[in-house]
C-alpha cells in the first residue's frame, strides 16, 4: 500500500503541483479578468467531469479491489464502466452545446468547447481500474511525462489575455493522450479477457455508483460552483481573485486526497479479510491528517501575503485574505472524507452518505449567493467554511449513532 501511495503522490502530485510552475505566468499574461474566465470554465467542466466519472472513482474500484484475482470479472466490470462513461460522456456533450447557445449571462462561453477534450480523457483515463488492481506505478509515469511535456506549450501559445482558450485547451489535453497510452498498455499486457456482451448491465453498473455520485455532486454544488455563483452574484474580476486563491487551497488538498485513493480500496478490502488492520488504517489516517492539516492553516495565516505574492502579480493581493479563510476547509475536507469514504460507505450507509451533502448544498447556495454578492470572493469563501463544518458535524453525529466512532477509534484495538 505504501508503494501504491508514493506512486500515486507521484502522479497525482503532478496534477497539482505541475499546474502551480505555469500559475504564476498565466495569471500574469492573462490578467484578473482573464484569469477569471479560465477558472470559471475549468469549474464548469468539472461538473460534465463529474457526471461521465458518476462515482466510478469509489464504486467500480471498490469493484475491482474486491475481485482483482479473477481475470473474468475484472473484465466484465471495467467494459460495464467504460461504456457507461462513454454514454454519460456524449449526453455531457449534448449539455454543453446547449448551454453555450442559451448564453445564459456570460457564465457558459464558447471556452467550454476548448474543454471538451478534457471530457473524453476523463472517459479514456483509467485510473480507477489500476487502483482497483493496486497497480499504479505504469499510470503514474505517463502522467507526469504528459504533463511535463505539455508545459512549454503554455509559454509558447499563450500570450495575453485573448488565449483564454488556448490555455484551457492545453489544460484539458493532458489526460486524453494519458488514457490513449494506458488503454494500448492494458491492451498490451492482456490486463483484461474477452467478454461477451450479453453479460454485460450498463444499468447495474450505473444504479450501483448512483448514490455515490449524488453525493458528489451535491458536494460539488459547495465546493465547484462557488465559482460560478461568483460570477452572477458578483463580477469576473472577483471570480479571478476566488480562483487564485482557491487554486492554491486545491493544490494542497488535492497532495492530502491522493492518500485516499490509496487507503480506499485497501480498507474495502481489509473489511472483508482483517476488520482490525482497516480499522487501525482508519485511525492512523485520521490522526496524521488531521495534525498536518493544522499546521498547513496555521502556515497560510501568517504567511499568507507571501505565498500570494509567490505565484500571483501585486493585483491579486487580495487573494491573501481569501486564502486564509479557505485553508479551515482543508482540515475539514480531509477528515469529512474519512469518516465519509472510509468509514460510512464501506459499511453500507449509502443512503446517509447520499442524503448530507444534499442538505449541505441546499444550505450552501443561497447562502454562498447572499454572501457573495455582499462581499464578493471572501463571501464565497465563507460560505464553503460554514457548511464544511456543518458537514464535518453531521456526519460525526452519524457516526456516533451508528456506533461506528466507538467501535473505530476507542475499541479497535481491544475488540
């Protein structure tokens, strides 16, 4: 597992950290405005990203995980998946074109169609196949060579503020041409047996991730389209400002979660073979994230003004404030999702995993346009802390209900 997790931090460290040596010149040569404009679209793809994923990430690697030493169903679960984000990927396509003819105040440009490669990469790019097999190294490498590859172009082909699009083209590209290699790998390598179709359920598959992609998107409505609630409530220059720091915040994040990629289908694994060894797993991971993630906020608080000024131009010195508000929901993400992904969903609670982030997004925007359109970026900012500690409680409470915290973290060891 441990092996797993570095070669993942690898590849899902470039994801983060790679964008981060191009941050600092594109927000330059885009200017606020423009810069606005690039994060607003890449937070509306994210949204057609996450419908063709629909919680393939959790569900078909929990699948997989399960069964990876039988070749037959490996198989007949990564074709139910594939075609499934193939279906989900063109009714994504569909959407897109549509919004972009209503233009519907702005928010849904012509850029979303530089994005659309991004859509078919995220149907190409396996990755939750070889977590669910525990094999990520391969994947790993090709996806830090693209992404080192790719950077030149940005310098090259973006030069102001008029290569919005280009910029985002070449953002979006990445994990097409990562899946193309890896799917001739997996073809190569006989990763997979031949499967009748017949024995294939577009339906199963779809009606299994289901609950786990309601949850996702329900998170994502406080967390992806704070950016666009920004745009309408507020303006694109304010929409810059929240991007920047919000990019900064995702960076640090996004390093965190790659642990969660690993941990996940090893603890759905362990509930079935050694409950103690997931459970201490549970533990231990709660515990370093939790002590890391406060020292990462107590960083962004004094040193805040720096780290801006690091990557960002002296028009964007309002990031700073933004950041540090931001960096309380790192703390909570990271321990929500453990006691979310890790404890909750693998023992069977779909319904209440479903159900929070619905009442958290209900919750979220109105309150997030309120804010927002009183105090701009920080008040969309505010308003992701608040219902990330109402989310952080809720699911404590569960928790404790179900009697799983007990059980967890005070008698696992002794149980």
């Amino acid at each position: 597992m441990f092996k797993s997790m570095l070669s993942l931090l690898f590849v899902q460290g470039s994801n983060y950290l790679i964008p981060l040596l191009t941050l600092p010149y594109l927000s330059r040569v885009l200017g606020v405005e423009g810069f606005g404009k690039y994060g607003l679209t890449l937070s509306t793809i994210q949204y057609f990203v996450l419908l063709i994923d629909f919680g393939f990430n959790l569900s078909a690697t929990k699948k997989i995980a399960e069964v990876q030493d039988d070749k037959n169903k490996v198989s007949i679960i990564f074709y139910e998946t594939l075609i499934s984000k193939i279906i989900l990927c063109l009714v994504s396509i569909l959407f897109i074109v549509i919004l972009v003819s209503m233009r519907f105040n702005n928010v849904f440009s012509a850029n979303l169609y530089y994005s659309l490669i991004m859509l078919v990469g995220t149907v190409l790019l396996p990755m939750w196949f070889f977590q669910g097999i525990e094999k990520i190294p391969i994947i790993s490498t090709l996806m830090v060579i693209t992404k080192v590859l790719s950077l030149p172009f940005f310098f090259i082909f973006v030069k102001d503020s008029a290569d919005v699009g280009i910029a985002i083209l070449i953002q979006s590209s990445t994990n097409f041409f990562v899946g193309l290699l890896s799917l001739i790998y997996i073809y190569r390598k006989r990763l997979l047996c031949n499967i009748k179709y017949s024995s294939l359920s577009i339906y199963k598959s779809l009606h299994e991730a289901s609950p786990i992609f309601l949850a996702s998107f329900a998170i994502s409505l406080y967390t992806m389209s704070t950016t666009i609630i920004i745009s309408i409530s507020s303006n694109i220059v304010e929409v810059g400002l929240f991007s920047a720091a919000d990019r900064l915040k995702g960076a640090v994040l996004g390093v965190f979660l790659i642990m969660g990629n690993v941990i996940y289908p090893r603890v759905n694994k362990l509930l079935t073979e050694n409950v103690q060894e997931a459970y201490k797993i549970i533990r231990v991971t709660f515990i370093i994230q939790g002590v890391l993630s406060l020292g990462i906020i107590l960083l962004i608080f004094f040193y805040n003004k720096e780290i801006v000024s690091l990557f960002y131009s002296e028009e964007y010195k309002n990031a700073g404030v933004i950041l540090v508000i931001l960096s309380f929901s790192i703390l909570l993400v990271l321990e929500s999702t453990v006691l979310g992904n890790y404890i909750l969903l693998p023992h069977g609670y779909k319904k209440e995993y479903t159900i929070l982030p619905m009442i958290t997004a209900f919750i979220h925007i109105p309150l997030c346009v309120w804010l927002s359109h009183e105090y701009g970026a920080i008040g969309g900012a505010i308003s992701i802390v608040i219902v990330e500690t109402l989310s952080f409680i809720i699911l404590l409470f569960v928790i404790i209900k179900k009697g799983l915290l007990k059980k967890i973290f005070f008698r696992g060891e002794y149980a």
